[in-house]
C-alpha cells in the first residue's frame, strides 16, 4: 500500500474505507465516503545482506549490503455524485516495487571479468486508478475500477548464458492495463468487504528479452475482510489477501524458461483503530503472509528478496479543523533469513549455501483537503 490510513492497520481495512486509497482497494466502499483529496509520501529503507556460496557465489567480497532509501508519492480524489448515482474515485498509486543495489557481484566471475555486473535491479510500478461505487441498498454496494499502468525496470542481472543482460542497468518502459471488482455490506456494528483484482497485463521490456521469458505482469489478487466495533471508539479490521503469482509466466514459470519459480502468497492483516478524541485517531498493526520465494531458488532471487514475512505497524491521525487532517504511519518489517539448499534449478546447484537476510522499515506521512 501507499496510504498512511491503510498502512497504519497493516493494510488491512477492505471492509473499513478511510481515503481515497480505497478506489485501488475495494471500489464498492468509497460510496461511504465524502468528497475529499488525499496524498502520502512513503519513505522505504531495506536492509539486506547477502552471502553468495557455492561453485559461483563471489566469496572475494565477504557480506554484500544494500541499504537503500526509496521514496513514492500518491494521492487520489473521492467525488460523490448526487442523487445517489454513485461515487468516483481515484488516483495515482505505486502498490509494488523492489530493488537492490550490492557494491559488487554476487557471482564471482562477473566480478572479475564482467565489469562487476549482477549486482543491481529496481522495478516500479505505477497505476492510473479511476473507480465507481454504487449503493444498491439495505447496507449493500458494489464497485468497479480500471487500473493503467506504467512499469519502470532496469537490471544488470546475469542471463541463462552467464553473461549480463544486454539492457545493461538502463531504463525500460512499459504499459499496462487491468481492472477490479469489489463488495461492501454494512451493519451498526459489523462490514464486509471483498475485492477481485484481474491479472494487470503489460507490454514486454525489450530491452531486457535475453533476460526476462514473458513479460512483467502483475497477479490476480482476492482480498477480503470484516471490520467490527468492539465499542463505540475501537474498531478491528481482519484481512485476508491471495496473489496468484504461479498463474503468471514470469513469476511461476522455471528458470531454464527465463522465469523465477516464485509460489502464491497467502497472508492475514490484523488492524485496530482507536478514536481517542474528534480530532486525534491512534491506530496498530500486524500483518504475515508466506513468501513468494523459497530456499531451492535463493541464489536466483537475491537480487528481487521478497523474503519478510511479518510487519508491524503503527499509526495516527489528527483532524487540523474540518478540512484538513494530517496522518503518521510506521512499518517494521522483521529480518528473515534464509539459506539455498542447492536442490533448486541451475543456479541453485552453483550457489548451493547462499545466504540471504532481508527487513526494512518505512514511514508515510498523509494529507487530506475535504471539500
């Protein structure tokens, strides 16, 4: 996520609408929303190490670090349309990215003879979101939403012939299309929500053809949850998020096809939201989930580490006057680590006793203009 309302709870709330975020969330739930404008900056440090071993790992170099800063900005618009025909909503997002930037390679004959290649990589993603709910009555609402897409990559990672790729750490571009679907139904106390985003397709990187086997696409993803007020001040949101990243070439394919093996994510986000005043709002966190990669193709991973598996989070938000609020969040995510057991695909075999340690923390500060 992006917004400091949403990431306060451990990105949970699919059932419990906050900002204009919710149009990329769940597009049935902005119809509770009023008119406003939302934006964050979302500041991310990783903190990674890496260790390569075996036959290829460079060894010459001792632990390679990548402490990185990254900063997102976002922002939407909620816009109520009257007579009950429904909500738009909307925005500019960033819901994923990576990157890693080692001092030197992490195999050992392209930190001799290759220039010191296979070190780095970023990817950004960045989405156009335009959304509708509508109230169909008795609590009930569903929405929709079109999500466009720009992907940014760039990469002097090794290809299947163990030479760096010919797109050679420079910028490619492509663009990108999909769609969701979403639920809400509300109680006095108690909601629900659901949403289904669609696999988001995205014109192959030319660039990087000797590297990558089909193009980046990003997932289906189905979330879906309840919030319920355990009193009158105190809300708890419980989520529940699936990403089918083996439904998709790139990610669930072999490596020998110019893919990453990756497995689908299953995760749970706890939040809790307390109102202590009308204008100050505390708000915490937990979110784990099952990881994308495992420890038979580490060595192959170590440059894209989606390895964390739990975050912690915290938050809150104060109302300057009736127009204007501000809002805090931080997020820890707990090192893990993990160890190739050689019995992967080909660089597993050469990189067998790779280690890999990968957390982070990041901080977003929000804004909100209700109008």
């Amino acid at each position: 996520g992006n917004d400091a309302l949403q990431l306060g709870r451990a990105g949970s709330g699919v059932a419990s609408p906050r900002s204009a975020y919710w149009a990329y969330l769940n597009p049935a739930s902005i119809v509770h929303l009023e008119r406003r404008f939302d934006s964050s900056w979302y500041m991310v440090h990783t903190d990674i190490e890496l260790e390569p071993a075996g036959l290829i790992g460079n060894r010459l170099d001792g632990t390679l670090e990548s402490e990185d800063i990254y900063n997102i900005f976002s922002g939407g618009i909620i816009w109520p349309l009257k007579n009950g025909k429904g909500t738009l909503g909307g925005g500019l997002y960033v819901p994923s990215g990576t990157g890693v930037d080692y001092p030197h390679s992490r195999n050992w004959f392209s930190r001799i003879f290759q220039g010191n290649a296979d070190r780095r990589l970023l990817y950004q993603h960045m989405r156009l979101v335009t959304a509708y709910g509508y109230e169909l009555g008795n609590g009930w609402a569903v929405g929709a939403g079109l999500h466009t897409s720009l992907t940014r990559f760039r990469t002097d990672h090794i290809t299947l012939n163990f030479s760096p790729t010919r797109g050679d750490n420079a910028w490619d571009d492509g663009l990108g299309i999909g769609f969701n679907l979403g639920v809400y139904k509300t109680w006095s106390r108690f909601a629900l929500g659901a949403t289904y985003s669609s696999r988001h397709w995205t014109q192959h990187l030319d660039k990087y053809d000797d590297l990558l086997g089909s193009p980046l696409d990003t997932p289906q993803i189905l979330q879906c949850g309840i919030a319920y007020k355990l009193l009158p001040e105190l809300e708890l949101t419980v989520d529940y998020k699936y990403l089918n990243w083996s439904g998709v070439d790139i990610y669930g394919g072999k490596m020998m096809d110019g893919c990453f093996n990756w497995h689908d994510q299953h995760g749970v986000k706890i939040g809790l939201e307390l109102e202590a005043s009308h204008k100050l709002t505390f708000m915490a966190g937990l979110a784990h989930s099952s990881r994308p990669i495992d420890e038979d193709h580490l060595f192959l991973a170590s440059l894209v580490p989606v390895a964390i598996r739990t975050h912690v989070t915290a938050g809150l938000s104060y109302a300057l006057n009736d127009k204007h609020g501000i809002h805090f969040a931080a997020i820890h995510g707990f090192n893990n680590e993990l160890v190739d057991t050689g019995e992967g695909a080909l660089l597993s075999h050469l990189g067998k006793g790779t280690r890999l340690d990968s957390g982070g923390q990041s901080i977003v500060l929000g804004y909100t203009y209700m109008s």
